[in-house]
C-alpha cells in the first residue's frame, strides 16, 4: 500500500498523473465515486459525434431552474442500446441518474452500469444488445 | 491426454505448453488440428470457426478499450519534452484537449483502438487485409503478400503495414509513420523512429487479444506493451462515424471548457 502510494506520489510530482483511460476524453473531470438523482424535462437532445448530449432543466433546492448538460454515448453505441435520436424530445419529464462534475459546473456523465433514466415510466437504457461487459471498465 | 493437451487454452504463462502445441502444430494436419475439430459441448458454430478467418466486427469496450500493459517505457530526453508538451494540461488538473484527434486528425496507431466505443472489421482477401476502423469511418491496408516498404516513403499517419500467421495468430508489423500522432489519448508521443507489432490472437470462436509491441528508440529507453481485448459482435453492422471538427468544437465549449472553467490555462 505504502509502494502504491509512494508511486503515485512520485507520479504525480512528475505530472504523470495515473488516471484510467476512459471515454475518448477520459472521465477525470467527473465525480465517479457519487451519483446524482434529478427530475426534470427535456430541454433537447443532440445526436452527434463525439457524445450525444442530453439537455435538460431541473429544479434546485431553492426551486431555481438549473440547466443540465449530460454526455450519454456516441450516436452507434446509443443505436446499439436501443435509442433513436427522437427517443426523448424537448418536454418529456425524466428521472436520471449521473456522475456530476469535479468542478460544480451543471454537466454530468452517465455510463452503462450505474446511470439510469426513465422517461413516463420507461426505462432508457445504455447496454449495447451483444455487449459481454456488466459496466464500461 | 493428446487432446487435452490441445485444448488448453493459450495464456502467456505457459510458455512450455505453447511450444508443446506448436511443435503438434507443425506435425497435425490442418484438418484435425484442434481449432476445426468439433468439441464436445460446443457450439454448430463454434466447432465450425476458421481461426485465420477474422471477418466480423469486433468491439473492444468503451473509449475503444487500448490499454497500457505493463509498464510506459521510460522516455528520453526528447521524448519527455514532447510528453510534457502534449500534456501541459494535466499540470492545472485540466482534461486534456490538445489531443490532435479533438481537432479530427488522423489518430495513427495504436491510439485508433483508444477512440470512443467503436468497432473494427476484418476483411480479407489473399494479398491484403483491411482492417475498417468504424470510430472516424477509415481503415488500414496489411500487405500479406510479401512487399516491402518502399525506400524513401513518405511517412504516414497510419504508417505501412505487412503481415504474416504465425500458427494461427496474426502478426501485423508496421513502420513509416509520421510523427504527428499521439500513442493514446493520455499524450505519449513518439518518432518516425516508431516501429510497432501488432499480434491479433483468437482465443476462440468470440474473444480476440490484440498486443501491441512499441519500439520508439528515440523516444523511448525500450519496447512497451498496449492492448486490447476484443469480443465478436455478430448482430452489429458497421455504422457510419465521422469526426466532424465543429461537433468538436461544440463538444468541447459545452463540456470540456465547462467542467474546467476555474482551472488556469497552461502555458506551453
């Protein structure tokens, strides 16, 4: 444990931070180890390289509209998991859950595992059909 | 006894059982070798699969799932500073982003097996394989007929590719790249100098691993080791992805630049 840590130390003082290789950007900028459950409508959904993304508004705890931004997979994985880009539009109320960001910002990123959003009682799911893996690793 | 000895599976620690079957290998005809050999239990499909045919698309997880295995090499001096170049972000804690394929660069290898959550496809004909890369919708040529590489080629993106079986295990070596492309998304960087050796192995009807051996002795104290381990998916069709410079652009104003607004710009 010491040998560990004593390496990540030294790595870090070399600026080779040891972090996993994720998606295309990595996931660094994320929470991994906490989730986050909101309700809100849709706002849109941008079907595009290199992530689609989800826009969405959600009231805060003051009852203030916050304005959500959430990376979900590129536009084949979201086909490969059952989605079409009109599967939610602007207005559909959803539940989800995400990693939300390091920094505060109002982004988030969900993943095949742990993420889950429903929309009027349907589950969306992120697991593309063929896929042997439980959670993106 | 024979054939138990035959189906044990291929792991790198049994370097003694690995020569037991090749050395059978050389001896067994092709047609009773144990890959075409029916297997009790198996599948009509499996027991049928040719292990020199890799036609199909295969997906390696998500980011594309390229891993370091092992260690990174130490870097020289001139390979340190183009590392330290490349990854000035990581000094404020930033996501990287000066990775030039966020500006929809040619990803060169290996770092195309680290690009999203796409597949590959195999397509084979007697004197060429092309590997159908769906993550920027490309592809590479592997030579199998024997050519050389040109002296005074102009290096590549994707640099030049020949290859050969060995036993059943595809064995890809590649030289003549450009040094504008990055190992991975995590800003290792490498020469012209790079020589790379790519062995696709089927361990059976569904998995493939690919290792990945990295020879840049200019960048580089000694070879390193990526990979990737690949699953066969056969209900998936090759889909069209294109990286597309102002959907990255917009990416990146909406999460990249969002997630590290507080964080101070490197200078390089």
């Amino acid at each position: 444990m010491k040998t560990i840590l004593a390496c990540c130390a030294l790595a870090m003082l070399l600026g080779v931070a040891p972090r996993p290789m994720l998606a295309h950007h990595g996931s660094a900028a994320y929470d991994m180890s906490k989730s986050i459950t909101l309700d809100g409508a849709v706002t849109s959904l941008d079907w595009n390289n290199p992530h689609c993304l989800l826009h969405f508004d959600s009231k805060d705890d003051k009852g203030e509209v916050q304005h959500w931004t959430i990376e979900l997979y590129n536009p084949l994985w979201m086909t490969r998991a059952g989605w079409t880009r009109n599967s939610l539009k602007a207005g559909d109320p959803i539940n989800i859950t995400f990693h939300g960001t390091k920094s505060g910002a109002t982004n988030g990123y969900i993943r095949d595992g742990d993420g889950k959003l429903t929309s009027n009682g349907k589950e969306l799911g992120f697991h593309q059909a063929g896929d042997e893996r439980t959670i993106e690793r | 006894m024979l054939r138990s000895k035959l189906h044990r599976p291929h792991t790198r620690g049994h370097v003694v059982g690995a020569l037991a079957v090749f050395a059978i290998a050389l001896v067994v005809p092709l047609s009773v070798r144990p890959q075409a050999a029916p297997q009790q239990g198996a599948s009509k499909t499996e027991a049928a699969f040719n292990p020199r045919d890799l036609s199909g698309l295969w997906f390696g997880g998500v980011g594309g799932g390229l891993r370091v295995q092992g260690k990174v090499a130490p870097l020289t001096p001139e390979g340190q500073a183009r590392f330290n170049a490349n990854t000035a972000e990581l000094k404020s804690d930033r996501t990287i982003s000066a990775d030039p394929t966020f500006r929809c660069e040619p990803p060169g290898l290996p770092h195309i097996y680290g690009i999203g959550g796409y597949s590959i496809e195999f397509l084979q004909t007697p004197a060429r394989i092309v590997i159908f890369y769906e993550s920027i919708h490309t592809f590479r040529d592997i030579w199998m007929d024997g050519r050389k590489r040109p002296e005074d080629a102009d290096p590549l993106w994707m640099g030049f590719s020949v290859g050969r079986w060995e036993g059943n295990d595809l064995v890809v070596d590649t030289t003549g790249f450009n040094d504008k492309t990055w190992l991975n998304g995590a800003g290792y960087p490498h020469s012209e100098a790079l020589h790379i050796i790519e062995r696709f192995h089927r361990a059976d009807l569904n998995h493939m691993q690919l290792d990945i051996t990295l020879d840049d002795p200019k960048f580089y104290t000694m070879p390193w080791k990526m990979g990737v381990n690949f699953t066969l998916q056969p209900t998936w069709e090759f889909g069209e992805s294109f990286c597309i410079p102002t959907n990255q652009e917009s990416f990146k104003s909406q999460i990249i630049e969002q997630n590290d607004k507080d964080k101070p710009v490197p200078k390089n």
